[in-house]
C-alpha cells in the first residue's frame, strides 16, 4: 500500500507490504525502513525504526476530506503534526471529480477481498463521498466511497462476500426518475473501480 504521508508540512511517500517471513516491510521515500510495533494502549505505541525504540502516542483528528486522515503525533514527547492521504483512495476520489453527476454509476471492487460490511440499502439517498461498503484486502479495511450522490439503485453483494476486482457492488442513480438497474444492467454503465 502507498500512502503520502505530510509530516509538521513535509511531504513523504511510504510503501508497506506485508511479508509473510518478517511481519512488516516498510520503504520512506524510496529507502527500505526496518519498522516493529507493539501497541501498548489504545493509541499509544512502542515503535522500532531501525535499531531505535520511540514511545508513540497517537490521536485520530476529524477529517476534512474521505482520502487524507489528519492525526496528532507524540513522538517521545515531540508533538508531530501528520496527514495521512491513502494514494488509491486519492486516486478513486479524483475520477469522480468532473463526472457527470446525472445517470447511474457502477461502484466495483478496486481489488479481490471480503466484503466486511454494507453500509446502505437500496432507496438510500447518498452524498459525495459518503462511505458504501467496507472492503477487507491483505488484513487492511478499505473505505469505498460514492463517486456522486444519488439514490442506491442496487446492492449487488452482502456482508461476508468474496469479491473479486472489478466486481459491481453498488448501483448508484438519479433521486427521481429512474427506475432500479436491472441485474444485467452494468455492462454499459460508467464505473468506478
């Protein structure tokens, strides 16, 4: 997973991987980071970079937008300011940005997972962004969001549901006017994936 990671106004990029043999595998703008964590309390963390041990406290701030998650950072003592903007997500909340914002639109799996949860039912009214289903890939929890607001037209997976990429999950519509996509429906909508 890539993150850009905006620490007291600095920009870095952080991969991490899981690796099956050493837990974690982490890369700060391109340079590999040996990286151990052991959570001591909800939100504080003993953290190990390198051959170096910090005490972390972490707390989650409100979030101005669905792709970048602002936290305030005590590192052994040292308040950190820090975004967190998942790159996918940023990217999927950039292709709805233009899109038309009438017709129907296809919400599909970005990648092969477990559905954790569903969060809407058709007839829901939805907003911009507004989070639909909760998709569970690589151990990680993935917020797929609505690229327009609209009515949910259809639900096309359930809670425990194996998807696979590409699958439609949500149909998004008109508030009025339209009548619910048939289950062929999807193969000439426009699509977020």
């Amino acid at each position: 997973m890539r993150y850009r990671v905006i620490v007291d106004g600095q920009p870095h990029m952080l991969d991490i991987e899981r690796d099956a043999q050493h837990g974690w595998q982490a890369s700060v703008d391109g340079t590999p980071q040996p990286v151990d964590r052991a959570l001591v309390n909800p939100g504080h963390y003993s953290l190990l970079l390198g051959m170096r041990s910090y005490e972390v406290f972490v707390r989650a701030l409100p979030a101005e937008s669905a792709d970048t998650l602002p936290f305030e950072v005590y590192m052994d003592g040292v308040p950190l300011a820090v975004e967190v903007v998942d790159e996918r997500l940023h990217a999927l909340a950039s292709l709805g940005k233009g899109r038309a914002e009438t017709g129907e639109v296809t919400v599909k799996a970005p990648m092969p997972g477990l559905v954790a949860s569903v969060l809407v039912a058709p007839g829901d009214a939805v907003e911009r962004n507004q989070r639909v289903v909760v998709l569970e890939a690589m151990k990680m929890q993935n917020d797929l969001l609505a690229p327009r607001a609209g009515v949910i037209r259809a639900v096309k997976t359930a809670q425990g549901q194996a998807v696979t990429q590409g699958q439609p999950l949500i149909i998004i519509g008109d508030p009025a006017g339209q009548s619910p996509a048939s289950p062929d429906a999807d193969d000439d909508e426009e699509t977020v994936s």
